[in-house]
C-alpha cells in the first residue's frame, strides 16, 4: 500500500473538526463567545465608576446582594445547581436518543446534533454556566459585581426554563414523522445545493473516439463535493479537444486506486496537471454528509422505513410516512428536467441518478413490506407508481415499467385485502391511460392470480 496516501494525524484532526464545526459546534462556539464577551463587558461597567451605575448598584445592594459574601454564595449555588441539573438532564436525553436510534437508525442521532434548537439550548447552559464561573472569579472584598451576578441569576431562571422546554422538545424530535420530515426537507436541501453540478455539466459523453485516461484515487472516503471550478480552470481553453467522464457521484465510497474520472482527448494533449486536478476537485471525507449529497437523505428515509415495515419492528404507520415523503420527493423532482445539452456546459459528464434512486427506494420498501405482510404499505407503493406514473421522465418511466413486474412478484404472501385489490385496480388504469398496456395487463394478471388463491397465499 502506498504509505503517502494516507492523510496525517493533523489532516485527520482538522477534518474531523471542520465537521464537528458544520454538523454542531458553529452555534455553540458563538453564543459561548457572547457570554464570554457579556462577562468582560458587565464587568467593565461596574468597575468604571458611572453615576448611574452607581446609583442602581447602591440600590440592590439595599434590595438584594448585601455584601460581596452573600454575592459568592449566590453564584457558586448558581453555578453548582445549574452544571448538576444539566449534566443529568443531557445524560438521560442522550439516553433516550440512543433509544430512538436503536428503533430507527443512527440518523436520529445525526437529526438530533443537526437542529438549530438543540445547538442553541446546549450552547446557552455551557455558555450561562461559564458566564457564573467568571464573574463568581471576580468577586473579592473590594468589588463586588451586583449587577453582573442579578443578571446571572436572570439567566438561570431563563435556563430552567429552557431546560423544562429541551426535554419536551428532545422527546417530540424522537417521534417517527419529525424525524422523517427534517430528513426530507434536508434532502430537498441537499438538492438544491447540488443543481449548480447538474446544470453545469453533461449527462452522457460526445467523445467517444480518441486517447482514453484514467485518473485513480490516491486516497479513499466518500465522495462529498465536486469543485467544478477548479476542473474549469485546469480545462483552460481545451473544451473542444477533452473530455472528463466522472465514474463517481455525490456520496459514493471511493478506495484506494478506484477510477475516479476518464479524460477523453482528441489529440495528443499532456493530461498531467489535469488528472492531478481531478483527484483535488474530488473532495473525499471520512463520512457521507447530507449537505450536498440528496441520496444520502434518501437512504436515511428508507432505512427508517425497511427498520419499520419489516419485521425487525412491524410498524405500518411509520412506514407509510416514510413512503410518503419519499413520494413527496418524487414529486418535487419529477415537475423540474433539465434542459437540453449546449455548449456552455463544461465538458464534464456527471451521471446524475438521484431520480432513479428514488424509484428503487420504493422497490426496497415494496421487498420489506411483502416479506413482513403489510397490506397497507405494499398497496401504498403501488399507489405512488399510479398517481406518479404519467409525472415521471422518460427514463424513470421505463425503469417504473420494470420495477413494476418485480415488485408484483413480492405478493405471493400478501392477502388481497380490499386496499391492496384497489390499489392494483388503479395501478393498472394509471398505466392504461399512460399508453402502457403490457405493464398494466401484468398488474392485471397478479392481481387476478392473487384473487383466485382462496387462502391468499401461494
């Protein structure tokens, strides 16, 4: 193995940070800071001798804090109470999330870290508690912070609160649907981001005579972003005699030596400082990242749904939101082509398969639910292919056509309840008035098979 490929401890490091920095800490990290900066701030003030401060400190110290005594032990049971209580509340949190995540998947953890709420209350504790330690360490028999420590005790009010609030807030984010839905809406996020790659490149080669070079990986990880920048440079004025071909995506797993591009060349053209190009544009990480790369919320969505519908948990219900968002994606994606090829795409072909890796999502769900029984669900998957259909591009529509007939094979154990009779009734009218009559006669044929069986099995 080549030693040089292996990234350093440091690399590692800064890797693992950047992504603890993008996933949780960015928030934090600044309300942190803003207490810090609070502290010096309301210390500062106190100690610049304004009248009107004065005045108000004279005042509470009549009301409240009677001496630089009773200020210490305000802050430090302050301090003690609120670092005890949150210790424990976050532990039993944590507790439940890794519950969560035994049910449904290590995503709930990712769901958990990622939600602006959690950051900001986590931040909030950690921040107040540092803000009370600080001013706590400025207290002596000369100055005695009132003002700073009456807003400290403000601010443990606020954090009791909060904390009554997280854990409601934690246990809600634990259930099925949320969970679901902010992958979904992260997914549609994640392609949004990733349209600029889609728009700016080719689907399929022009070049297909010529010099062909491959370009290897020195390193191995998931494929995270494509910097088609930096490929649009290294071009330079060579469009017309070259071609990149990618063999990866977003998202896929690259080791050491996979062929990560193919350059095509019309001439005899140095490709040197290219191909070291493509292995930079290339960017590899440790983990797959919901950012830029849709297919990964897909796969969460249907691994929560496999988890459910089969008889790992046997939960319809959980299934069937899982399917419906999934449906819901198609829909989005379906209404949005791309336009034709022109020459002011680069000379990249990116074989982008987000749309077919939804119908095959549907494929694995129809598999989990034929093998655990579930009527509902299985019906509910024929019903997306009916109303989803004639809405499908071209090419999705002839992957539809073939999955069909698959998935159809699946009810051998299924029962013909009324929902699943109906479904296979509408499936077969959608796919009748979309102009494909010999899938619809082989809806037609199962579902005949299916009623003639007299104890719904095979």
């Amino acid at each position: 193995m080549d030693a040089s490929r292996q990234p350093s401890n440091f690399s590692k490091f800064t890797d693992e940070l950047r992504r603890a920095f993008q996933e949780y800490l960015s928030v934090p990290t600044v309300i942190i800071l803003v207490f810090l900066a609070l502290a010096a701030v309301m210390i500062a003030i106190e100690k610049s001798e304004i009248a009107a401060v004065d005045r108000l400190r004279v005042t509470l110290t009549d009301q409240v804090f009677g001496d630089g005594d009773s200020t210490r032990d305000i802050l430090t049971a302050a301090a003690a109470t609120l670092i005890t209580i949150t210790s424990i509340t976050f532990t039993v949190l944590l507790l439940a999330v890794q519950q969560a995540a035994g049910a449904m998947g290590t995503q709930i953890i990712d769901q958990f870290l990622r939600r602006p709420i959690n950051q900001l209350v986590f931040g909030y504790f950690v921040g107040m508690s540092i803000y009370s330690l600080i001013v706590l360490a400025a207290v002596h028999e000369e100055f005695n912070p009132i003002l700073s420590t009456l807003l400290a005790f403000v601010f443990s009010g606020v954090a009791l609160y909060l904390l009554a609030a997280l854990v409601y807030v934690t246990l809600t984010q634990m259930r099925p649907a949320i969970v679901i839905h902010a992958i979904h809406d992260g997914t549609l996020a994640a392609r949004k981001r990733q349209l600029p790659i889609i728009m700016r490149t080719r689907r399929s080669p022009r070049i297909n005579d010529g010099g062909r070079i491959a370009v290897h990986s020195r390193g191995d990880g998931y494929v995270g972003y494509v910097d088609l920048d930096l490929l649009d440079k290294a071009i330079g004025g060579r469009r017309q005699d070259l071609e990149i071909v990618l063999q990866v995506q977003i998202g896929s797993y690259v080791a050491l030596g996979d062929a990560i591009a193919e350059i095509r060349t019309l001439s005899d053209i140095d490709t040197a400082g290219l191909q070291e190009a493509i292995r930079r544009a290339v960017k590899l990480g440790r983990a797959r990242d919901l950012q830029y790369d849709p297919l990964h919320g897909i796969e969460q969505i249907v691994n929560i749904g496999w988890t459910t519908i089969s008889t790992a948990q046997q939960s319809p219900i959980a299934g069937a939101q899982a399917i419906d968002a999934l449906r819901d994606l198609l829909a989005v994606w379906s209404g949005n082509e791309e336009g034709a090829e022109n020459d002011e795409k680069l000379p990249i072909v990116y074989r982008d398969d987000i749309p077919s890796a939804l119908l095959r999502a549907f494929e694995s769900l129809a598999v989990a639910a034929g093998e655990s029984r579930q009527h509902q669900n299985f019906a509910l998957v024929l019903l997306v292919f009916a109303k989803m259909f004639e809405r499908l591009p071209p090419a999705q529509r002839s992957l539809a056509e073939a999955i069909v007939p698959r998935i159809l094979s699946g009810m051998g154990e299924l029962v013909l309840t009324t929902e699943l009779d109906e479904a296979l009734m509408v499936l077969a009218a959608a796919l009748d008035t979309a102009g494909s009559g010999a899938t619809a006669e082989v809806v037609r044929q199962a579902r005949d098979h299916a009623h003639n069986k007299p104890d719904g099995r095979s």
